[in-house]
C-alpha cells in the first residue's frame, strides 16, 4: 500500500454512488491489547461483504484521512486511514490505516464483487 | 515406537513461536508430524515491514508463508481448517471437534499440542483449545495422547504455577529463527528490533529461541 492521494481517492469513490457495492469495514487494536495492562481491552469490529448503497461519499482531512458516505437511512464512517491500494479501480477500492508501528488499525474496502470467501483448505 | 505428534492451533506463526524448537526437536527424532491449522490469519494487524500486504492479500501471502515455516520445522503433513480469523468461537464446536477427533484417530496421534484454555489470550486460540480437549476426551484415559498446552494470559503462572515441561532449545534455534523469518509479514518487525538489538538477552526475541514452555494437562 502507498500513501492515500485523496485526489486519485475521490474519482473512484464517486464511481461507486448509487449502486449496490460490498463493504468492507474493520477496526482493530489486535486481540493482544489485553497483555499491554490492566487497564486495555481489545476492541475491534469487522463487517465483511455487508451490501451497501449510497449516494454521496467523500474523502477529507490532511492525512489520516476521513471517508464519509451517506445512505438513504444513514451513515458510514471510518477515519484513521493513511493508506490505499494504487491498484485500485472502478471495481475494487481498499484503503487502510496502520499506526507507527506499521499495524493494521483500520480497514476500508469497496467492491462490486464479494470480497474473496478466502478458504484455507486444501492446502 | 516414534511418536505421532499433533498440533492444533488456529493461525499461521502460532506453532512456530509458541514450539518451533519442540517441533524440529521431534522431526530431527524422527516423528511424523501433522498440523491443523485452523485459520489464515486473514485479520491479521501484521502487514511486514515495509508493508507488503493487505487485508485482501494477506490471506495467500500467509498460507506461503505457513508452508515455508513447515519446511523449516519438519511438519510435512500440513491440514488448514478453512476457517476465518476472530470467528472461530462461533463455529459449532462440535463439528470442530469432530474434526479434530477424526485426525487424531487417522493419524493414531500419540502426542498433541494446543494452547491451555483459558490462558491463551485470543478467542481463537481458546476455541480452538477447548475444541481439541473435547476431541480428546472422546478416548478412553488409557489410550488418549498426552496433551501439552501453551499458556501465556498475564496471570497463567498465578493460576497454573511453573510450567511443568521447560525444553531447552538452543542447539535448535537457527532453524526457529528460518521459520520465524518464514512468516515475514507477522515477524518482520520484530525481527528488525531482534537484530538491532541481538545481544541485549531480555530482547523480546530472545527468549523465544532460549527455552519453550508448557505444561501437561492434566485430565479431570
């Protein structure tokens, strides 16, 4: 993944308006937080090839980045993200956070195909 | 006779941090070895360093990754489960452990290793664990493996006390350390801290190439 580029963001978010596309979206702190102290929880969400539709979405802010996207009964959110997936296109759009450890904190993920149902069998 | 050694955990690097000595220390004896793993470590927060990974690709890199540690530790029977990272406590858990049960009958296992329920940390490993003692008690006192199970929550020697099975594993280490590095994108930055740093023995990485822990469960 490289640095987000809002500019080369935008067009394709806007090409996702008004259509049924599948989302996914996650946020984590890693199921290890709890070792860090007493005090930590682990906190994390996940919702994966959810189909949503909406009608206007744009991405803000300085770096981390903020996307917003509005539905006709709502919203989705996420902020935090620095990083996105250059081969991204029309179809398939991933964006990212990761902290200055270089780990994963959040997910941002638009297709118009289902995410891959990725099966570990048959190794 | 050889043992049959098992291994039940649910992503990818689990065995290799938690036993990679144990487990090469059993091949270079001569037994065969045969590892469910449950997941991909799909959501994993790991991404390498430089990140070279994301969500969407992870699940490939790492199964590459998994097989290539195999390669390092000896494990040439290598089953994954096919299930999906952070979900494995929701799964019937008695399918799971039918599962379990069938290879451990299949392969005659004599030997199993798992977590320690309840001091694993991850729901997954947790899952997992239970899982594997519920396939386990299926057998008959006298005929069932000898179970060990890795214990790492904050409070396990409170609650457990000292590890009653404490392998020294040196001599073994090089080969740990090539499976380690075989799982780039989960250890990449721990290595580069471990290399920086190779000579301060509390180095996180340290004692994983020292000793490994656990402890024999006892049945109830």
């Amino acid at each position: 993944m490289q640095p987000i580029s809002p500019e080369k963001v935008q067009p394709l978010l806007t090409q996702f308006f008004n259509r049924d596309v599948y989302l996914h979206l996650e946020t984590t702190n890693g199921s290890y937080a709890v070792l860090r102290g007493e005090k930590t929880i682990s906190v994390g969400s996940f919702v994966r090839n959810v189909v949503v539709r909406f009608e206007r979405g744009m991405i803000t802010g300085n770096g981390p980045y903020r996307v917003g996207l509005k539905m006709e009964h709502g919203w989705i959110y996420a902020e935090g993200l620095t990083d996105w997936e250059p081969d991204s296109s029309e179809h398939c759009l991933l964006l990212a956070g990761h902290d200055e450890e270089g780990r994963l904190t959040i997910a941002f993920q638009l297709s118009v195909t289902p995410f891959g149902a990725e099966s570990g069998e048959n190794a | 006779m050889k043992p049959r050694v098992l291994l039940v955990f649910p992503h990818p690097d689990d065995e290799t941090f938690s036993l990679g000595g144990t487990i090469i220390m059993h091949a270079q004896a001569g037994a065969t070895i045969t590892y469910l793993c449950g997941t991909l470590g799909e959501m994993g927060r790991q991404m390498g360093s430089p990140i070279t990974a994301n969500r969407e690709t992870l699940p490939q890199i790492r199964k590459r990754e998994l097989q290539e540690a195999c390669r390092h530790l000896g494990i040439t029977d290598l089953r994954l489960l096919g299930y999906h990272d952070k979900t494995v406590e929701f799964e019937d858990r008695q399918a799971m452990a039918d599962r379990i049960f069938q290879v451990v009958q299949e392969i005659q296992a004599t030997v199993v290793y798992t977590y320690y329920p309840g001091h694993s940390v991850h729901p997954d490993h947790e899952a997992m664990a239970e899982a594997t003692i519920e396939a386990l008690q299926r057998i008959p006192l006298n005929e069932r493996p000898t179970l060990y199970c890795v214990a790492f929550s904050s409070n396990h020697l409170q609650v457990l006390g000292e590890p009653d099975v404490v392998v020294d594993i040196a001599h073994v280490a090089d080969g740990k350390l090539n499976a380690i590095k075989a799982h780039y994108t989960q250890s990449a930055r721990t290595l580069e801290k471990y290399l920086e740093d190779a000579n301060n023995p509390n180095a996180e990485l340290s004692r994983f190439l020292k000793t490994e822990r656990y402890y024999t469960y006892r049945w109830t």
